[in-house]
C-alpha cells in the first residue's frame, strides 16, 4: 500500500487529491456520484461577507482545451454558508478547505473572524485574485505588499491549529515573490496556481463570449503554466507545502505536479464533465507511484528537483518502469 498522508502544517489528509474551489459546488453535487471522504479534503467555493448575485449570463465559453468564466464570485455569504453547506460538509466526514474572498482587507477579515468558531473548517484558502475595489478593482494578489496584507489579516482573524493557505494567480509579474510575501505573512501553503485571465470571441455574434468580456481560463491549457509555477516556488520555497492545480485530469497529470513539488492536488475544471475525476485521479495516481516503486507519495514531492538519475534509495523502480528524473514517459499505459 502506498502512504499517500499529506500534512499542511498542523493538517494532514489521508490523500493528496482535493477539489478546487468553486469547481465542486457546495459538495451535495458531487456527493451524488462518490462518497466525499473518498477526497482528502473538499474545497467551498470562495465564500464572501454579503450574498452575491455574480456577473450576468453568459458566463462560461468552452475554448481549445480549457473554459473560460467569468462568475463574479456569486454565493449566500458567510452567515448562509454556516448555518447550511458547512453543517453538511462536517456531517459527511471529508476535511473543509473554505475559501474565503473580499472587496477589500476588512471584507477578507471579517469573513475570517465570522468562521473561527466554526470547529469543521479544516483550513482557511485565501483567494487572493478577488478584485480590491480601493485599488480600481484591481486584484491582491497581483504584487506582494497587498498580498501580504491580506494573508497577514485573514491569519490574525483565524485560530489556531487552522491553516492558512495563499490561492495566486500567474499572472503577476513575479510569482515567487508574491508568495514569499505570503509565507513570511504567516501562510502555512500555498494554492498554485488560479485561472489565467483571457478573451474568447463569438463569431456568430461578433462580441465576446462572455457577458463580462474578459474571463479566467482553466483546464489543460493551463496546466505547463501551471507546472512551471510550482516548480519555480517549490525551488524557493522547498519547505512550504504547495497544492498544484490546473488542467490535472489523469493521475500521470498529478504526479508531475507531485514532482514538480507540489505535496497535493487540486481537481477542477475536469468535474464539470466527469464528476467522478477525483476519486478516479486517486487511484491513478496511486498506481503510477506504484509502478515506479514509490512507497510514500512525500518521497516523490519535488523529485524533479533531483539531478538527472538520482533515485533516493528508499524508492526502487519496478521493472518496466522508467526512473524518475528521466524525459522519457513509461512503456506500461494506465488504466
């Protein structure tokens, strides 16, 4: 049997496959297809003080391996979101990861101070691509100073024992350092990576798809940007737990990101036409760290890192399995 624990500061998980936020819903969606405990954790979609309508229709255009949205962060707010989805998720079982979103650093605090007593959240996963309305709506996380700022205010308002995680987007203009400004501001993870800003336009009407014109893009598309963003934090910050998110559809996507350093991973845009892709994801990844005689997943976090041919001793590839650190891809074919 292979340890796929994963530990987040004072967290662990019994698996490193989580969903990404905003992706799964309130969690009863997908509870119709597989038992929520079968994931190590369950992340809500960013939860905001005030109920939010969101942008109008239409808010979602499928592109060339990806989608783009523009939901503007619609929900109940967080009074809704305590006395429903929160009590359900805890009666489930599976580990809460709660985002958390804000007009502004007040917003993004008080949405923290009202969950503290809440003893079913897991961590606290701090959205920083939330547009700051002080700030010509422009989003925290786009440069470490107010990142850091808000990380700083979310880990005063949240207790002790719950992690704080930073969600950043890439398209800043240094990642590394936006996510060093987060971890000296007291976040125990990081979330890596959020959707991409882009464009898509109709041609049967001439306009952009979206109502709200410009949007975020997800799934595969994303996933060598995504790769090369957990990697060059990881190179960083080779202490600091990561979730890598973008594009992982298949247990071999997980286990670059897993190498990439990354110590779990996020399950988004695949849910929306396999509901089941977590679980599936799972046991993917399971049998390609098998296959390559990895008994422990931490022991493959960052082995990309690694000089080309270096193989810990404590990992011994099975035969017909290719080492880790080599380009080439293994000859088996999973399931």
């Amino acid at each position: 049997m292979t340890d796929l624990t994963v530990r987040i500061g004072p967290l662990e998980l019994a698996n490193p496959v989580v969903t990404a936020a905003g992706c799964g819903g309130t969690g009863r969606e997908l509870a119709r297809f597989f038992e929520l405990t079968r994931l190590g954790a369950f992340t809500t979609t960013s939860v905001m003080l005030q109920p939010r309508a969101g942008r109008p229709t239409p808010r979602v255009a499928e592109t060339p391996s990806g989608m783009l949205t523009a939901m503007g962060l619609p929900g109940p707010g967080v009074d809704s979101f305590l006395e429903r989805d929160l009590p359900w998720l805890a009666e489930q079982g599976v580990p809460a990861i709660v985002s958390v979103a804000g007009n502004s650093l007040e917003e993004y605090a008080e949405v923290a101070r009202r969950l503290n007593a809440a003893r079913a959240v897991a961590a606290v996963e701090v959205n920083l691509a939330a547009p700051n309305v002080e700030d010509r709506g422009r989003m925290f996380g786009r440069l470490p100073g107010p990142a850091a700022e808000v990380v700083r205010a979310v880990r005063a308002a949240t207790r002790r024992g719950v992690p704080v995680l930073a969600k950043l987007a890439p398209d800043v203009a240094d990642l590394v350092n936006v996510a060093l400004a987060c971890v000296d501001a007291g976040a125990e993870g990081l979330s890596l990576i959020n959707t991409m800003a882009g464009l898509a336009i109709d041609p049967v009407t001439l306009r952009p798809a979206l109502a709200g014109v410009s949007g975020g893009l997800s799934g595969p598309a994303i996933r060598p940007v995504a790769l090369r963003c957990v990697y060059e934090v990881h190179a960083a910050l080779p202490g600091v737990p990561i979730i890598g998110s973008g594009g992982i559809a298949t247990g071999l996507d997980a286990l670059e990101f897993v190498l990439a350093g990354a110590s779990a991973v996020a399950v988004g845009t695949a849910l929306f036409h396999d509901p089941t892709a977590a679980p599936r994801i799972l046991r993917e990844l399971e049998e390609a760290l098998s296959a390559r005689g990895i008994g422990r997943l931490a022991d493959a976090v960052g082995l990309a890192h690694r000089p080309p041919g270096h193989v810990p001793p404590q990992i011994s590839p099975r035969r017909g399995a290719t080492r880790p650190g080599r380009a080439s891809e293994p000859k088996e074919k999973l399931p």
